[in-house]
C-alpha cells in the first residue's frame, strides 16, 4: 500500500499475496479475486476455583483460523493458475505462504495450506469461479500499524 489510509475503506483496499512454488515470501497477487473472509476460532478453557465464588475464569489456549476467498478463474495470471492448480494436488504441494496488507499499514503474514473448492463450473453464460480456503498452519505473523501523526 502506497498511502495509509484512516477511518472506514472499501475492501478492495486490502492487497492479498501468495507465494509461488519456491518463492520464500508471498509477493504475487491473485488476479480477479472478489471476496475474502477471516475466520478465527479460539479454544478457551474454563474452570471454576474455590476462591471466586462461583464465578468461572477463562483463558484463551489456542487459536486456528482460515480465510475463505472467492473469484473468478484467470487463465494466464500467475497467482491464479497457481492456486487453480492445487485442486488437483495433495500434501506439501498444497501449502505456500500468504500475506494479507490493511489499507492502515497492518499485515498478517502466514503459512496455509490451500484448499480450492470450485475450480470451474456453472451455468452455461457464468464466468468460471475460483474458490479457495487458505487454512492457516501454525502462528501467523501478525505486525501492526505503526502510528500516523
């Protein structure tokens, strides 16, 4: 992102990376991606001591989260056809590296493996549709925003 931008933003300010076959980090877009959506799912575990009367503590022990996206199939875009391709693969081929840029400056690094779940299809006169989950593996990186003046 060139300019931080403050206040309320159109999602099409967030810029999304993966990594091809033997890049260390994600620098390539995927072409004609429409939407993006993260979900977190937090593990906490509850307990109830004898010294609060009664009222449950809690304390969050894990966390896992994946990131549902979906678009249109590109023929021809790097990142497209990567991604496409991996509905025919399976183990290690399946896992890269992703980055997801804020229009705030905030990034969220991360490790996945791809799940691509429609890789064509529809009716007659629809566009081919690319849909995919990037399943995060293990802790992403997650780097603030460094504040403007």
């Amino acid at each position: 992102m060139a300019e931080k931008l403050k206040g309320v933003f159109p999602v099409y300010n967030i810029a999304i990376s993966i990594a091809l076959a033997g890049e260390a980090e994600p620098s390539t877009k995927i072409k004609d991606l429409e939407t993006m959506g993260i979900s977190i799912d937090g593990n906490v575990e509850n307990w109830t001591p004898f010294d609060t009367a009664g009222w449950a503590r809690s304390l969050m022990t894990g966390k896992a989260f994946s990131i549902e996206f979906s678009g249109k199939r590109n023929i021809g875009d790097p990142g497209n056809d990567y991604v496409a391709e991996m509905a025919w693969k399976d183990g290690l081929d399946c896992s890269t590296k992703m980055a997801i840029e804020f229009p705030n400056g905030a990034k969220l690094t991360f490790d996945c493996v791809i799940n691509v779940t429609n890789v064509g299809g529809g009716d007659s006169t629809n566009v081919a549709p690319l849909e995919f989950t990037a399943q995060g593996d293990g802790k992403p990186t997650w780097t603030p925003a460094t504040p403007t003046a």
